[in-house]
C-alpha cells in the first residue's frame, strides 16, 4: 500500500499538499483516525484522475 507521503509532488496531483488535506478533513469527517484510511482516498482520486481540488 502506498502511504501518504508517497502523494507529494507532481506525479498524482498538481496540487498535492491541498489535495493531502483535503484527503485528511475527509478522514477527520468520517470519523476514521488512519493513515490508511487517508491513503484509500488519495489513491481513490489517484486511480480516477483527478489532479486539483477544482
């Protein structure tokens, strides 16, 4: 499993530092207190393309 960290630069995202916490207030949201479950939604995002938050 790829961990968070493995998402900073440009090579999944062009805004990743904004996506990371983006990812992480969703992780917060749904009561979940993982890396895991943070790295889920960023490879989540990852496989479906999306590269900023707009």
């Amino acid at each position: 499993m790829r961990g968070v960290f493995s998402f900073c630069g440009r090579k999944h995202f062009d805004e990743s530092s904004e996506i990371i916490v983006e990812a992480i207030r969703e992780t917060v949201t749904y009561g979940a207190r993982s890396w895991k479950y943070t790295t889920r939604i960023l490879v989540g995002w990852s496989d479906r393309g999306l590269r900023t938050l707009q």
